[in-house]
C-alpha cells in the first residue's frame, strides 16, 4: 500500500521547508506507513503530551527540532511538565533534575506552542469543535476531545504528536474516520443510582476500561451528567485502565443521540451489564485504606479542575471550614488559575489549607509535603498511578468526603 503525499507533503519531505520539518515529516510518513494509512490529512490543531520530562531521549529530540528551526504549523497547546513555573517554591526537586525538566518545557515554546502547561486543552481557548481533526496526547484529553467533543483524533503518542504539529498533518486512519468511530460493545447500567454522583461515572470509566480492550464502548442507561466534568471523569478513568479512546453514551454524548446512532445500525458485538455492585467493587479498589485512617493531603484535580469544579469546591471549604492543617491541592490550568484570580475568589483561601498547583500535577513529580501518611483524592486517576508513581497510600471519595476528610484529620467516606 502506497502512501499518497501531496505537493506540499513533498516539500516538506524534501527539505524545501527547513530540516526540522523534514525530520518531522520523515517520522510521520514511516508511523503512516507501518500503520496502513493510505494518505494523510490536514488537522485543525495539536496538544504535545511529551512536556513531562522522563529523560534526556526526549529533551535530544526537541531541542534538535528547535536547533532545525522548527515551528509548529497549526494552534499546539501543551501538556503538563514535570515543574510547576508559577508556583517554583513548593518544588521538592533537584538541581540536576530541575534544569532539564524546565528546558524542556521551554524548548516546546521554542517551537511556537501555547503555555498551556494543562491535561485539559478543552478547557482553553484551543478547545476544538465538533467534527474538527486534531491530532492530540494524553489520554484523558484524547477521549474528552473524541466523546464529548466529537473532534476527530487517535491516541498519538511521544513523539508523533509532534511531527503532527511540525507538519500540519496526521494519518488517515483510526478514529479520524467515521467508520471507525462505530460502538462495539454495550456496556448497560442496570439499577443505575438515579443521583449523578461523581463517582457514579468514575467506577464506570474504570469498568469499561477494563472490559473494553480495543474495542469501542457504549453506555446505556447512563444518568444525565450534571456537567461535563462528569463526563472528563469517566473518560479519565476508562483511558487509565484501558486503552479508550472513545466512548459513546446513548443520549448524552454527540454521536450516540440513540443507540442505533452510536452503533452505525448493526448490533452489538456483545453486551455487558453494570450493576451497583460491580461499580463499588470498581470503587474500592481505589483505595488501599479503611475509613478513620490518619490523613497526610487531599489531592484534587487529575485531570486538571475546571472553573466550575472551583466554584464547587470553595463554598464547600468555607462551609466545613478545615482546621487540622491537612493541605488540600488543587491541580488545575494556569488558564483557569488566571481566570480564578482575576476574579478575586482565592483570597484567604489558604487558612482553608487550599494549595493551587498549576503547569503539573501532584502525581506525577515532587510537590506533596508527605509521602508516609494517606493521600485522598475524587480522581480515579489520580487514585490509580499515585500509589505505583509517587508511593502513597490512597483513600478513594466524592469531594465532599475529601474536604470533610480534610476536616476531620482522618478518611471520612459516605457523609452527607
């Protein structure tokens, strides 16, 4: 099978348009060979999952795009480094760690992306549109963009998202194509809790994730999400146990307004029943701690908080008012942390023991004050990667139970 380029594919595969975008373009002609895509397309945008630095590989193949003098093609908005550059102070990192972690996030904007610095680009500017072809990382980002969205993009990895970025263009193949988009297997909610609780959606992204393998999911009897957030939660959980990169929910997400919709008018290649217990099973295996164990933190926000998940959390705080020293950290966007300021909503907030974490996320690099004692968290995420990344001990809750946890010194799951 022979891949078709066009002109201005050519060019830039034959150096006409700098040697960086032909490095770019060299890499994505191979990807595009090895996986069978017959030609590429043109896309919209790019989000880089490779900001977080694992190693000098990564931080050689950037800078050697940027000494190429590349510069990205389409709006590339980035994923979270290993540094938080706003708030420096609370990172626990050193010297010989510190200065390539932020090299690298600074040769991205080197490129020409966005200081986004976020796992949630749909909560910027850059936010796609329905139908639009993007070419994205990070895999919560991925299935937000494709579920709820209804943008067009594959699971693209380090570094092809980037050679998408430097080029403007991605393989016709995957899920950029409607054909692929069709749901496989329908997972349906029997005696589904009628209360949209977060972790309601939680426990069903880590079931289907499970369950799904390669195969695309749809979701029956799902209760209307009381935001998107809900939604960002169960994609988050369903790409962190498995390979999801797009789900369907019958009536809710925008290519499933009906089942035959979300199934392309063929039937199911099996179905999958949720019950109640399926999904506290799901749940408590979240947790590696029993209600009334001491608390260290809370850790909120993987993926980052939005705006509306703020104006959640700071009444709450107020309301219980935290006096046991317990930090309560809050992964967010700098976006939404600019947004959050210039309103003046954070004022005071810290006697609460509220800490804003921009730019990373605590999971996945040195900002937690205590690494001995429970950590709690409403992320399944979080409660996922946390034990094996950083070595704690996780206590799984709504956010309520987080903020009362907080309150009390110990877990407290289940009070209303």
């Amino acid at each position: 099978m022979t891949l078709e380029l066009m002109a201005d594919d050519q060019s830039m595969l034959q150096g006409e348009q700098g040697p960086a975008v032909t490095a770019a373009m060299k890499i994505l002609v191979a990807f595009s060979n090895a996986i069978g895509a017959r030609k590429l397309l043109d896309i919209a945008g790019a989000h880089i999952d490779g900001c977080l630095y694992h190693g000098k590989a990564g931080l050689d193949f950037v800078e050697r795009l940027v000494e190429g003098g590349g510069r990205v093609k389409v709006p590339t908005t980035l994923n979270v480094g290993s540094f938080d550059l706003i708030h420096p102070g609370m990172m626990k990192m050193p010297p010989s760690q510190e200065a390539p972690a932020r090299r690298l996030m600074k040769a991205h904007l080197e490129l020409g992306c966005q200081a986004t610095f976020t796992c949630a680009p749909y909560q910027t500017r850059f936010r796609p549109r329905f139908g639009q072809q993007i070419a994205w990382g990070e895999s919560n980002a991925i299935v937000f963009a494709n579920s709820v969205i209804g943008a067009r993009t594959n699971r693209y990895g380090d570094f092809i998202d980037l050679c998408c970025a430097m080029t403007g263009r991605a393989p016709a193949w995957g899920l950029h194509l409607s054909e692929n988009r069709r749901g496989q297997v329908l997972f349906e909610l029997v005696d589904p809790d009628p209360e949209p609780r977060d972790a309601l959606f939680v426990g069903v992204g880590l079931i289907i994730g499970q369950a799904s393998g390669d195969r695309i999911p749809v979701i029956s009897g799902l209760p209307r999400p009381r935001d998107e957030d809900q939604l960002k939660a169960l994609g988050a959980a369903a790409a962190t146990t498995g390979a999801v990169a797009l789900f369907h929910a019958g009536g809710i997400t925008p290519e499933a307004n009906t089942l035959e919709e979300a199934f392309h008018g063929m039937a199911p290649e099996e179905v999958i029943r949720i019950t109640r217990a399926d999904l506290d099973d799901a749940l408590t295996r979240l947790s590696s701690v029993a209600d009334g164990a001491p608390l260290a933190a809370v850790s909120l926000g993987t993926p980052h908080f939005s705006h509306d998940e703020w104006m959640r959390l700071l009444p709450l705080l107020r309301k219980v008012a935290p006096g046991r020293g317990i930090p309560i950290y809050v992964n967010t966007g700098r976006a939404t942390l600019t947004r959050l300021q210039d309103e003046g909503v954070l004022a005071g907030m810290e006697v609460f023991g509220l800490i804003p974490v921009a730019d990373t996320c605590t999971y996945v690099t040195a900002i937690l004050e205590r690494l001995d004692g429970v950590v709690m968290t409403n992320s399944g995420k979080w409660a996922h990667y946390a034990p094996g990344n950083i070595g704690v001990s996780v206590a799984f809750g709504d956010m309520t139970d987080c903020i009362r946890s907080a309150a009390a010194g110990h877990v407290v799951r289940g009070a209303r």
